[in-house]
C-alpha cells in the first residue's frame, strides 16, 4: 500500500482511494492522474492499493473473480483492511471515505462500493464495468466487448445482495466512459448508470445534461446521486486535462488521456472542495423487511477482546468481525481494532471512530 498525506493536514480531512488499471502501477496513477493536485489543495489523504504479477499476469485487479469481489474476502477485503490501517494512521473522517479507479481499477471500485456501502461515502468509476458483470475470466471479456444484457432492477440487486442487510445508504456514484473506447465498450458506462441509478432509488431520466471541456456530456441522475460523464472520441483511459489553469490537472501518458480533468471533477462531486461533506440524497430501503433499531455501540480492544466478547471470531489464527466477516489480522492481544455495531450481531470495522 502506498500513501499520500499533504503537509499540513489535520485529523478529521477525507480519505481516498485510487486503483490503478492493468499493466499499471501506484507510483504512476500518483504522478498522472491529477488528484495529488487537489490533496494538497484540498488537504486530504490519497491511498493507492497496488497489485502485480503474482496475483494477475496482466497485474489487474481481479475484479471478475468472485474470491476478490465478496465482502470479507481476497482483493476486496485487502482493499478495506487498507483504508482501516489508513484511517488509524492518519484519523481520516470515516464519514469521508471515497474510492475511483481506471479500468480494471474502476470495476473494483465498482466492487468496493457494492460490497463496502458502510465505508465509502461516494466514488468514480473510470472506463470501469457493472458489478458482477463477470464471475470469471471469460465472462469478463465479453463483459468488456459484449455487455451482459440485465434490467436496471437485476443489476442493482447484484449490489444490494453484497452486504445482505444493509439498509444505509448506497454511495453516490460518478461514471467516466469514453466514447470511442474499444477495450471496455460505451454500453459498460450506460449499464453502470442503470446499476447506480436503481441502487440509489432514483429515476433514469436524467435530472439535467450539459456539456463540458474536451467533448464532454456530463448528465445528472437524481439529486446528483449519479453523473455519467461521456467523452466524445476518447479511448480506453482516465481523462485529464494538462494546464494551470482552474480545472486542469494530470500529465498525458499512456492510459491517461488528454480531455477533461475527472480528478477535479470528482473531488468537487466528492464535496472535497469544502470543509463538510455535501448533504446527501436519502436513499429508499432497498426491501421492504424493516430493520430493528440497535445502539450503535463502538468498542475499541484487541481482537482477543473482541473474539471472547462476541463481536468477532477467529479463523486460521485470523480474526474476522461478527456479521460483516471484516478482516481484523491476527487473533492476539496485541493487536487492536475498532469495531462498531450496525444491527444485532452485527459488526463493522471502525478504526478511527471508537
């Protein structure tokens, strides 16, 4: 894991999350996609998860395959560990946590705000794919070329079925696709809206539509809880914007294409630019099953504490959280972790709350 904290930033400032796409490294996405700019701006913390060739040939994230796409396991609860040690590391507000990725990077982003929508307030998913559009290597090429037709009720209850009983709110989504990009279609930006669009409860009209810098439409779902933003004659990559000016950021490289800057418009959706979180839209109750009220209690102990306690479990020598099977490390009393209660039984990571 890499990390990118500005001089001068406090306690209390946001945290995101940056995954690189295929052939890609941390180091890279850092220097040319444009969000260092607006960290140390901003003031906030950058993370930047980093995969390679002994775990993906191609060094992607294995976002098809379902051991790294379920909550509490593979690449995805890696992922969430990381932003827990993070938020400990710097006491980032958990209220501010947000994720974006390119590609392979931007379907696990799809993949962390489906499985993770108690830890990521909003995200960006750049030339990305539906989650749970694949469950494999084959179905993720023609994912990729060929979409998997689905209505927008079927897609969204591929994320609602990733943390069965979650009744919060779902992220607010931002979705970056190139319109002359042949390595993920155009049709994965579409079906990516109608997936966050019925996950959030909001209509497929679009709210509004204008046009912005480098051939840009961005449309507006909701009450912004999801913008498609499509870039005319732009391939495969993340759109940035070289310049000084206000809104320009990144460097052109490979996969890093010069149109518009998304790092700026993100962390403005992301409500970076401000010093509160923008208020968002409340989001329906995904089924009809009322949930009972629970106290929302946080307790802070090892994680032999929290295993004798009952809010956690061990496994293998690895301790897991009750309920949302987050991976809390090895089962000792020396290492120490946050947990808070969500529901009965119930327990979610909470590093930097409690």
């Amino acid at each position: 894991m890499y990390a990118y904290r500005p001089d001068g930033a406090g306690t209390g400032r946001p945290l995101v999350v940056l995954l690189h796409g295929c052939t890609q490294n941390a180091a890279g996405y850092f220097a040319s996609s444009g969000w260092r700019q607006y960290a140390d701006q901003w003031g906030f913390t950058l993370v930047l998860p980093q995969t390679g060739s002994a775990n993906n040939s191609s060094s992607c994230f294995n976002w098809f395959q379902t051991g790294d796409t379920t909550r509490g396991q593979g690449e995805a609860a890696s992922i969430r560990a990381m932003v827990a040690h993070a938020a400990a590391t710097y006491g980032s507000d958990p209220a501010r946590t947000y994720v974006s990725g390119l590609s392979a990077g931007g379907a696990m982003a799809a993949v962390m705000l489906a499985t993770y929508p108690d830890v990521f307030a909003a995200g960006s998913i750049g030339a990305g794919l539906a989650y749970r559009c694949a469950s494999s290597l084959t179905q993720a090429s023609s994912c990729q070329y060929g979409p998997t037709q689905r209505t927008s009720r079927q897609w969204g209850d591929l994320v609602r079925a990733a943390h069965s009983g979650y009744a919060g709110p779902y992220p607010r989504v931002a979705i970056w696709q190139g319109q002359s990009d042949y390595t993920v279609v155009p049709a994965n930006g579409r079906q990516l809206r109608d997936q966050w669009t019925d996950v959030r409860g909001v209509s497929q009209t679009p709210t509004s539509t204008g046009s912005l810098t480098g051939g840009t439409t961005m449309t507006v779902y909701g009450g912004d809880d999801v913008r498609l933003y499509e870039i005319a004659g732009m391939g495969h990559g993340l759109p940035v914007d070289p310049g000084t000016a206000t809104g320009q950021c990144g460097a052109a490289a490979a996969y890093f294409l010069d149109t518009i800057c998304s790092a700026y418009h993100d962390a403005r959706f992301f409500g970076l630019d401000s010093d509160t979180p923008p208020t968002p839209t409340p989001t329906p109750t995904p089924t009809p099953t009322p949930t009972p009220t629970v106290p929302g209690a946080c307790v802070r102990a090892s994680n032999y504490a929290h295993t004798t306690a009952g809010r956690a479990h061990q496994e293998g020598g690895y301790t897991y959280a009750n309920g949302s099977n987050d991976p809390m490390g090895l089962w000792n009393t020396f290492v120490v972790h946050g947990l808070r209660q969500t529901g009965p039984g119930h327990w979610v990571l909470a590093d930097g709350e409690c």
